[in-house]
C-alpha cells in the first residue's frame, strides 16, 4: 500500500492508497474538498470536524441518489450506503485531529 499526501480544506492528510489507485483517489480528495468547502464557505459551520460529517452526509446521499449506476459498471460495491460506516472513516481520518464529535 503507497502513502499519498493529500490536502483537504487546507489540512494536510496522510493517506493509504493501492498500486495504480492514485487517480481514483485524487478524485475522491477533489470530491471531499469540494465538498467541505462549499460546507463551510456557507457561513454556518465552522467546526471542521462537522463540516465533514456533512460533508460525508451529502456526498453518501448523492450515490444513494444515484443508485450506484456509474460507480457500479466501475466495479463499486452495489449494496446501500452504509453511513455508520462512512461516519466511522470519518473519525479515523481525524483522529489525529483531536476535535471529533
């Protein structure tokens, strides 16, 4: 498993990441960041470790919305989106934060 060094709302994040998954992942940074972002430039929270559950809220409803059509001709999992789980990956990539809910 490679390391990448990956950016979201400006703090820096060491992340695992398979051969060859690089461009997959950058992706799913771009998503995140985006994601956060448009959180908080809306004024209402601050707070990033909520910034990121809503963040990680919204983007899972987006693929239930979307019923995992394109994610699932790519390989994705097709079952539903498990948001305890997504909640639970949230809070290992800030545990190092020491601001979590």
């Amino acid at each position: 498993m490679k390391q990448v060094e990956v950016s979201i709302l400006g703090q820096a994040y060491t992340l695992g990441c398979p051969e060859g998954g690089e461009e997959l992942l950058s992706r799913a940074v771009a998503s995140v960041d985006r994601e956060m972002t448009s959180i908080r430039d809306g004024g209402k929270v601050k707070a990033r470790e909520r910034i990121a559950v809503l963040a990680a809220l919204n983007l899972a409803y987006q693929i239930a919305e979307q019923g995992l059509g394109a994610g699932a001709a790519k390989g994705a999992a097709t079952g539903p989106v498990d948001v305890d789980e997504l909640l639970r990956r949230v809070d290992a990539a800030l545990a190092d934060d020491g601001q979590l809910l």
